[in-house]
C-alpha cells in the first residue's frame, strides 16, 4: 500500500510502505478519506510520538470499507461503510482498527464527511459530557472555536441544552460560531476574553472549560469557574509552565482535569464510541449536528493541507482523500 511518510527534513511524501497486519479484535479499512489534527503537526516535528504498538504513520481518524476482518470480530463484515478513531496510521490506503473504535458512517454521509468525525466528537464527548459530567444549563467556554474540535464543541453544546461561549482569531470566525450556535464570544486579537467572559458567566460561573490552550489562560479560565466548576485541559498551545491559584481552587472547590485520548486503552476508546453512536449519532442522522469541513485535499498534498492547518485560517476540519493512485 501507499502511505505518507515523514523524511528527515519533515517533508511529506505519498510513497510505498507495507499494508498493516489484522490482529484479534482488530479490522483493516480501505481508507478513503482522512483528516488532520493538530497532533499530526506535533507528531511530524517528533513530539508527539504514537503509543507503544500503534502504525508510526500520521492520522487518528478515517473513514472508508471494511477490508478484512480479524478473530473475534462479530459486528463488522467486508464492505461495511465505516469511520473510525485511529492511534495512527490513518494517512494511508489501510488503516488497522480496534473493532470497538469502529463506527457506521451516519445515514447517507460522504466518506469525507464521515471521516471529519471520529476524533474531535470523541474528544469532545469524552471531556465534555463524560469527564467534566456536563449537564443541561451549566455554562460552558470552548477556546479555539473555529477549530475541529471547537465546532463540534458548540453544536453538541447547543444540541444537549448548554449555552457556549467561544474564543476565536477574527471576527469572521466568531459570525460563524455565532451562526453555529454559539451564544457568545470573543476574538482574541482585538480584546482578553476574560471581561466579555465574565458577562456571559453572570453569578453563577461557568460550569465547564475545554481548553487547548494551558498557561496563559489558567488564571483567567479559574477565575471564570463558578463553585464546583471544572476545567479540562486538552493541549498546551499557550504553555506548560504557569502559577496556580490554590487559594481560589480550594474555596470553589474546583476541578482540573488533564486529558487525552490517544493514548487510552481500546476499552476506554470502545465506551466513548458507544457512548456517542447511542446519544450523538442520531443527532448526526438527522441533521440537528453536521460535520464543518474547511477544505478537502488529495493526500498527495498533505504538505499543503498541513501548512493549511497550522497558518490558523482553517474553520472546522482539513479533510484529505485517498486513492488507488
């Protein structure tokens, strides 16, 4: 098969490497469509390497056909159409997937469609709804909002009863979020969140933070809690180094939870994933949820799709395709 490969100039190229092996409980997908996550730009740079046992090759998410089916395997047959949350491997034509990480494309989706979904749903479901314990009415402050996972973030918010208020890079950004559903928010290049946060939190505080950012925002994302508010850390754009306000914690009895998904177990990915197929999927069935694509590439230029991601001009997902080419 055909996968991207990293050199030692961290230039990317479409070229052969060998077609993944189907182990027990395992399926192996004819990938025909990608999408990228921030993770692959760190993990192209060497800092974020896969799991222990995972494909080397980039991309945590596909979507495409069931190609072969490993032992132990009862809901998948040859042909299905499916998506699925990868720990690597997904910038290639085969991509070797736990069984429970494996979901049906939702209704009459398009593979690139399908494959805009599995990471950042699951990254937002997981922290959101799931850690966090999110309820109907509580507040919430989704930083990046024009991001994959920030788009996501507002429509699933907007779907299970919780106003949001988003952080964004233009004001182009912060209409769209607005027409997404958001309730409020802010572009971070004309003013601090924290003043038009605070409106929005009123008395009682927000109840929960996704963040991505780490550092620079803890002060203010703590001061904006209300009483037994979490905040759920997710990425570390802004900083790994910062002072905290135990005083603050202690008194509003608050949560800060650090997390990731890639590196769970294939359990904890399979109660993810059923959680969503049962509360999300028919959301996404029915249109109340719709996948946000910024762009869709051929994987032949996955450079550019990456350049494309990092310059932050992106809203919603970079989406690549695969061929037989």
């Amino acid at each position: 098969m055909k996968g991207i490969l990293i050199d030692d100039d961290q230039q990317l190229y479409w070229q052969e490497t060998e077609t993944p092996q189907v182990g027990t409980g395992q399926v192996l997908i004819k990938v025909h469509a990608t999408a990228i996550n921030r993770a692959d730009l760190m993990q192209r740079r060497g800092f974020y390497p896969p799991p222990p046992g995972a494909s080397t090759i980039m991309g945590l998410e596909c979507a495409g056909e069931i190609a072969e089916v490993g032992k132990e395997v009862d809901r998948w047959k040859l042909g299905d159409r499916v998506c699925a949350l990868l720990p690597g491997g997904g910038y290639a034509e085969y991509a070797i997937a736990h069984e429970g990480s494996v979901l049906p494309v939702p209704g009459s989706f398009s593979f690139a469609e399908a494959a805009s979904l599995p990471e950042v749903f699951a990254t937002v479901w997981l922290n959101l709804f799931m850690q966090a314990e999110l309820t109907p009415g509580e507040k919430v402050i989704l930083h990046a909002g024009g991001s994959g996972i920030g788009t996501a973030g507002i429509q699933l918010c907007k779907a299970f009863g919780s106003p949001c208020y988003v952080t964004v890079g233009s004001d182009e950004k912060l209409q769209r979020c607005l027409a997404l559903g958001a309730d409020a928010g802010s572009n971070r290049h004309v003013e601090p969140f924290l003043d038009k946060a605070r409106e929005f939190a009123g008395q009682e505080g927000i109840g929960v933070i996704l963040d991505p950012v780490g550092g620079s925002y803890l002060k203010d994302n703590l001061d904006l809690l209300g009483l037994e508010g979490r905040l759920v850390l997710i990425g570390l754009m802004g900083g790994g180094v910062t002072e905290i306000n135990l005083p603050m914690l202690l008194g509003k009895r608050l949560q800060v939870i650090g997390s990731t998904l890639r590196t769970r177990t294939d359990q904890a990915k399979a109660r993810v994933m059923a959680d969503m197929e049962e509360k999300v999927w028919p959301k996404l069935e029915s249109s109340e949820i719709v996948p946000i694509i910024h762009t869709s590439m051929p994987i032949t230029e996955a450079g550019a799709a990456h350049d494309l991601v990092a310059s932050d001009a992106t809203f919603g997902k970079v989406v690549m395709t695969v061929t037989d080419s």
